[in-house]
RNA sequence: GGAGGGAUACCAAAGUGGCCAAAUGGGCCUGACUGUAAAUCAGGUGGCUAUGCCUUCGAAGGUUCAAAUCCUUCUCCCUCCA
C-alpha cells in the first residue's frame, strides 16, 4: 500500500526549510509500512482568520502531498486557543468569538483548504480542540505549566523580542505553545506541518509527546511564502495577498505585480521549481516568464480553462489596449452628468474627495482622453470607456 | 502598594496656546518611465453642496478672542521598585 520510504522521503523533503528529524520520519514511515498504519499529520488552523491565501497553501500543499502517500491529514480548529491568540501576531488582544463565527469561520476555511487538500472522509480529520481544552482543570492547567521553563519559554524569538524592546508580554500567551503542544498529545500526532514562524510552538509539541509516554511527532517547517511587496510574509492584515477565492483576473493581475525577483522565489515555493528549472526560465523574457506564473497559480486556483481566460484579459486590458473588450457595463441616467457622479457610480472609491484627487491627477480617461477639471459636466454616450484610476475600466450603457 | 513615562491620522513619530487638517518616514493612491513589472522621479493621502465650511490629536468637562498644546476628572497602556 505504502511507496518505499526512501521514495516518500524525497517527496517530502522538498521544500521543507527544516525537520526534526529526518532519521525519525524515516522510522516512523519505515513502521507506518511495516504496519499498514497511515501517519497521522496535524496542521493547526486559527478559526479567527478564515481568508486562506497563497501563504497558506505552502504548508497545504506539503499535506497534500502526505495524503497522495496515503497518509492522513488531521486539521485542528483552534477554537480554543483563539481565545489567546498566537504570540507571533500582533500583541493586540483578540476579542472572543462565538461559537457560531469559529464554525463559520472553520466552513470557509474547509471549503478554500479543499482547493488543495483531499477532503475525502478517510483521508481527512477534523478535531476543534476546545474538545479536550475546555474540560481542563486548573490542576490541569498547573500540571501542564509545569512542564516548560520560563527561561526555555523566552527563547521563543518574538517573546524575546517583545521583551527586550519593552513591550507587554501576557502570562496567558505562555499558554499558548502549551496548549498547541497538548493538541498533539491528545491527537497522537505523527507529523506536525508548520511555517518557520509555528518553529518553537511545534517543538513544545514533541517534547510533551515524550513526557505523555508518546513518540515524539516530527516537526516539519515550511517556508514562509512573502506578500505581494516582496519584503514581509504574505498576510491578511498587510494586505500584501492574493486569496485562494479571488476570481482569475484578480490572481492574475496580482501575480504579474511583484517583481521579477520575487517571481522566482514563487516558483521554487509555489510550483516547486528546481534551481535548475529556474535558471532555464532566466532565459527568456521576464514578463513571459511570470505570466506563465501567473497562469498557473489561476489554474490552480480555479482551471486551465479560466488560466487562459486570465490570461487573454489580461493582455487586451493592458498590453494590447482593448479596453472595450474588458471594459465591466456602467449604466448611468441620460443627459448631462458631472464628472465626479459619473466616477461615483463605479462605487470603487471611498469618497467624492478621493475622487476629485484623483481627476487632479489626471488618473481619469474618457474614450482615452484625460479630463483634469473635477468639475466638468458631460454627457456620456453609450459605448464610451471611462477609466478611473488603474483597475476601473467601464463601458458606458444609459439606463432605460 | 510606591515612583515615573505614555495615549496624535492606516502604522511609526514630531508638535507643549494662534502661522495646525497637524512636520517627517513607511504604507497606500495618481502621474511619468516601463514589461500593468521592480527600481527611480513627481504629486497626492479627513469630509463636503468647496478658494469656503464642517469634523479630527484616548474620553468628558473647563479656562481663553483662540486649545493637539493650559486646568480638572475619568479610561486605558508601559517601565522600575516592593
């Protein structure tokens, strides 16, 4: 049933910036073999931030690829230790959710984690870990405590850190590597996935598998996939991502964005291109190159069929110039409107000031010809392109 | 419990009575250049029925012709000592 275990090890291996220890995920797959056991591999995931971006699917993909193996994925909704929220974050604290918002939340995340993971029954667990967090007593609790050092704790680097610049560290956020490492007692983890920055919260893990009596799990770090501005990790809340859910045109647009730089970071993260692989694709032409990329990531995403529709968009939007072939309907009253209405009625723009800026600074076109006056009146004709800005591009229609 | 420091726009951070819709940096937006790149350069970045008006500097009151700035009370945060 099982591929060798030198076989499976080559799959994954790749890309993985660490793991502890290969010899150990060896014997466990050697054992895993030799009983016709699947391994058991944990992945936490946060109720509290259900958009799953291209960050995400790094560590998803490594998943994946334990399950094409026939091993199995365990996906743990942290609805309880979302009460704490992850230290690594922002120090903010994290306002309780409800129960119905953490099952809201974990539904999204199902439904976008399925763009990558098998979400066959047999091949899929699912475990909320207010399960065997929420019975815990604080003899529990206390026991649990006992079992790290606050010097061992102030390792952790965003700890250290914070402390060392001043900043306020909660005892409870001590609870929250030891909470997480307690999911994977109680689980019986074999593997745990994590990006580098779930580094020393996965570690707590195996350590308290060995105190529970348990082999320890073995921690495998991916890397950490960087945003659209190429320079900080791909996130929500930098707004610096492209969303598993987004439509094509979106995806594509975003990719073809970021520099040439960060396009070969995202092959070798995203699409897994060998070093060699990559040096061959510096041949041709950049921006060849990262269409290619961005169509693969639509493809992914969503299917070849909307990759080539992207793709086509995207050039007739911007290389070739076919604005009314891409241009989105924009219906509006006849008669004379003035500019700044006309632009309102996009509903892109947050306010008529923003607007009028944006006329001043010549970001407005009317069939291809600049107004700057924030005060001109018009009289649209049906067919006219208005363009406002980079993204919003619209066809005239009058309403009936 | 004691002492001290702090809260300013998306973020960081100046500003200690009028010249403050608030310096500067980052971010973001627009334009130029391009490969919708990146880098660079230029401009912009509270709202509005707009050369003016309205709302903003933790909250609420007060002093003053005039308050981010002074006073009072309150809320929150940080550091050190115990």
């Amino acid at each position: 049933m099982f591929r060798s275990s030198d076989e499976q090890l080559k799959v994954l291996c790749a890309r993985a910036v660490q793991i502890e220890t290969v010899d150990e995920l060896r014997k466990k797959l050697d054992a895993s073999r030799a009983a016709n056991r699947p391994l058991r591999v944990k992945l936490g995931m946060d109720p509290t931030a259900p958009d799953i971006h291209l960050g995400h699917t790094v560590v998803l993909r490594k998943m994946r690829e334990f399950q094409d193996l026939g091993h199995k994925a365990v996906l743990i909704i942290g609805d309880y230790t979302a009460l704490i929220g992850d230290p690594s974050g922002k120090t903010k604290t994290r306002p309780m959710l409800s129960a119905e918002e953490i099952k809201r939340n974990a539904e999204t995340y199902f439904q976008q984690a399925g763009k990558v993971l098998d979400t066959a029954p047999g091949k899929l667990e699912i475990r909320y870990n207010s399960e065997w967090l929420a019975p815990m007593r604080l003899a529990d609790v206390i026991k649990l405590c006992s079992k790290m050092s606050v010097a061992r704790m102030m390792e952790r680097d965003t700890f250290e850190k914070r402390y060392k610049a001043g900043e306020p560290i909660s005892i409870h956020e001590f609870l929250y590597p030891l909470m997480q490492g307690y999911d994977s007692v109680c689980i019986q983890s074999d593997v745990e996935l994590g990006g580098t920055d779930q580094t020393f919260n996965n570690l707590v893990g195996r350590q308290l598998q060995a105190d529970a009596g348990q082999q320890s799990q073995i921690v495998m770090i991916m890397p950490i996939l960087p945003g659209l501005d190429g320079v900080h990790k791909m996130s929500k809340s930098l707004g610096n991502y492209i969303g598993v859910s987004e439509p094509p045109n979106e995806v594509f647009g975003k990719a073809m964005s970021i520099s040439d730089e960060l396009m070969w970071q995202w092959y070798a993260m995203l699409l897994g291109k060998t070093e060699v692989e990559i040096t061959a694709l510096k041949v041709g032409h950049p921006m060849e190159a990262k269409k290619a990329l961005a169509a693969a990531l639509v493809e992914r995403l969503h299917d070849a069929d909307a990759a080539r529709a992207a793709l086509e968009h995207f050039d007739k939007q911007f290389s070739k110039k076919k604005l009314d072939e891409v241009a989105e309907p924009l219906a509006v009253p006849a008669g004379k409107i003035g500019l700044i209405e006309l632009v309102e009625k996009s509903g892109v723009f947050k306010s008529r000031s923003d607007i009028r800026r944006v006329i001043q600074e010549g970001g407005v076109q009317l069939d291809g010809q600049k107004i700057t006056d924030p005060k001109a009146v018009i009289e649209p004709r049906v067919g006219q392109i208005l363009r406002a800005g980079k993204r919003v591009v619209r066809k005239i229609e009058l309403q009936s």
